[in-house]
C-alpha cells in the first residue's frame, strides 16, 4: 500500500512540474504578442500530451458505463 501512494505522489509531482513548463511556455508565446491561434494549437498539443501521460500511467479512462438514480421524496 506504501508503494501505491508513494508512486501516486510522484506521478503528481511529475504532472505538476509538466503543467507549470506549458503554462509558463503559453505565458512566454502571449508576452511575444503570439496570435491567438498560436497559442490555442500549443494549449491544445499540452493537453494531448498530458492526457497520453496519465493515460500511459494509469490506464485509458472508460467511455462507457451504467447508473443508477435514486430520488427520494421528501413531503413536508
């Protein structure tokens, strides 16, 4: 169990330190007056990145799955 929050912990560590280089690269493009299109295509490329990260780490996400929900009424 110490092993599973101790890679937990890295792999948070990791995505942080790759999430403050994008963000402060996207600053650096807007501080260079990079048109909005630019900066959109690099935001778009880190977010597919990230995601390719987590999901190499921890496994695709499903796209599927059932519900069920249960209302209760309350009269008052």
């Amino acid at each position: 169990m110490q092993l599973k929050v101790l890679i937990i912990k890295k792999v948070s560590e990791i995505l942080a330190e790759k999430v403050k280089k994008d963000i402060n690269y996207l600053l650096e493009l807007k501080n260079k007056n990079e048109g909005t299109e630019k900066l959109r295509e690099e935001k778009e490329r880190f977010l597919q990145e990230n995601y390719n990260l987590l999901s190499k780490i921890l496994g695709e996400p499903i796209f599927k799955f059932d519900y069920d929900i249960k209302i209760k009424t309350i009269i008052i």
